[in-house]
C-alpha cells in the first residue's frame, strides 16, 4: 500500500467547511477527514451535519457537525471565532455552500433572488474568511472557495449564479494577493457538472445529460468524489506555493 506524502497529511488541523451535509462538501469533508483533519461538517439542518459527522468518526476520522447559516450573514464572525475555540484553532476553510433559487434568464430574476444568491455565495465566503483569518493567521492557513465553470463561461438559465462565482474567483484572487504575506493562501476550485441534489436539474434528465456529456472530453458527469484530492492538495502543505489559482474540475468542459 502506497503512504500519502508526509506534505498531503493533515493531522493536526482543524477544517471547518460549510454545505458539508451533502454533495461535494460531505465528499470534501470525507477526505480532508481521510488525511488527519479534525472536520468541522457544517450546514444550515444540525440533524443532517451530526449524521456525516458521525459517519466520518465511524470509519475512524475526527468530526463534529455544527449548525451554521451561511446566509445569516450576522451571525458569522461569533460561529467561527466559537468554532476556533471549541476545536482548538482554525487552519482549513472551505467556503463551499451555495445557493440558486432561480433558472432562467436574468430579466426574469426578482432584486430578491438576486440578494440571496450574492449573499450566500459571494458575501458569506467574503464575511467567513475575514473572521477566520485571525486563526489562520497564527501557523498559515488556506482557503479554498468552491466557485463553478460558469464562474468562468457563464451558464444558460444560470445568469446571476454564474455572476456570483465570478465574483467569489475574484474575491479568492484578491484574497491570495493581500493575505500571503500573512502565510495564508487562498485558492478557487470550479466544478463542472458534478451530481449532486444541487444540480440534479441539469442531470436528472436522460436526454439533456446525454446531450452533454457528448461533448465532455472525459465522457461521463462528475461525481462529489472527483474533487477530493484536490481539495486534500490545497488544503495541505503540498501546495505551499499555490496562492490566488483557479482550478477547474470539470471533465474537460471548458476547452471542449
């Protein structure tokens, strides 16, 4: 059996990372969990987040599930500053909740769908870094802001979705700009069309997933799994010298 490089382990950290009930955050939660992370699982149903915490522990990782509300924008700053002091410290922060109530063209998105998605997607990571950076501060830390390809090349029905994790690329960018010469780093992972409840819309359907995988260099929709490594690599030593990057994982989507 092959051992992880001593740079990919991390024991000792702790990783706070939010929409962790389900999808790509549980998927995320599991292997930073699988390299020696203590994981705090959070999302808005503490019902839910206790279940993956104590699933995690079962297969021999640390995790605890803590309610949180990424869209309760006031409530933020005290959740991780009690989060830090409850785990003993703060070195991960995976910002990968999101919302996207509306489909459609954007002439047809109300001010109010708009606050919502800009609030969960772009302010709750900007407000969660800002109170997390203290902690991070204190033996370097990293951040990884879970955008999307259309954050990249906007999506058809996803207009002010696709504005939002433009501007989380953007935030993550200035975020490795200011915040490296406090040795934290800060970089942006894009997936493509992942399966998950969050995007089962755009998968559910035979014909429209048939349509689209036809034109996907790797041939098949993402799965939740598809980002673990990479998130275990920039949260971990290994990437030491990745700082304001974008990575895709999108199964070849945006050079097809």
């Amino acid at each position: 059996m092959v051992s992880l490089p001593d740079s990919l382990h991390l024991d000792g950290r702790v990783a706070l990372v939010t929409g962790a009930s389900k999808g790509i955050g549980e998927a995320m939660s599991r292997a930073l969990a699988a390299a020696g992370a203590h994981v705090i699982v959070t999302s808005r149903k503490r019902e839910a987040v206790d279940a993956v915490a104590a699933s995690i522990r079962e297969a021999g990782g640390q995790a605890t599930g803590r309610a949180l509300h990424v869209g309760r924008l006031d409530e933020l700053a005290d959740a991780v500053d009690e989060i830090a002091a409850e785990a003993g410290g703060l070195h991960v922060l995976v910002n990968n909740a999101a919302a996207n109530p509306v489909y459609g063209p954007v002439e047809d998105t109300d001010a109010g769908a708009y606050d919502k998605i800009m609030d969960v997607n772009v302010k709750g990571p900007f407000l969660l870094s800002q109170a997390a950076l203290p902690h991070l501060k204190k033996d370097g830390g990293s951040i990884i802001n879970v955008s999307s390809i259309g954050g990249r090349k906007p999506e058809q029905g996803l207009g002010i979705y696709s504005v939002s994790k433009a501007a989380l690329i953007s935030l993550t960018e200035v975020m490795g700009k200011e915040w490296g010469r406090y040795g934290v780093r800060a970089n942006a992972i894009c997936p493509g069309l992942i399966q998950t409840q969050f995007s089962e819309a755009l998968w559910a359907d035979d014909k429209t997933r048939e349509r689209f995988v036809r034109h996907l260099p790797a041939g098949r929709v993402g799965q939740p799994e598809d980002l673990a490594g990479l998130t275990v690599f920039l949260a971990s030593d290994a990437s030491a010298y990745c700082t304001g990057a974008v990575f895709t994982v999108d199964g070849g989507y945006l050079v097809a």
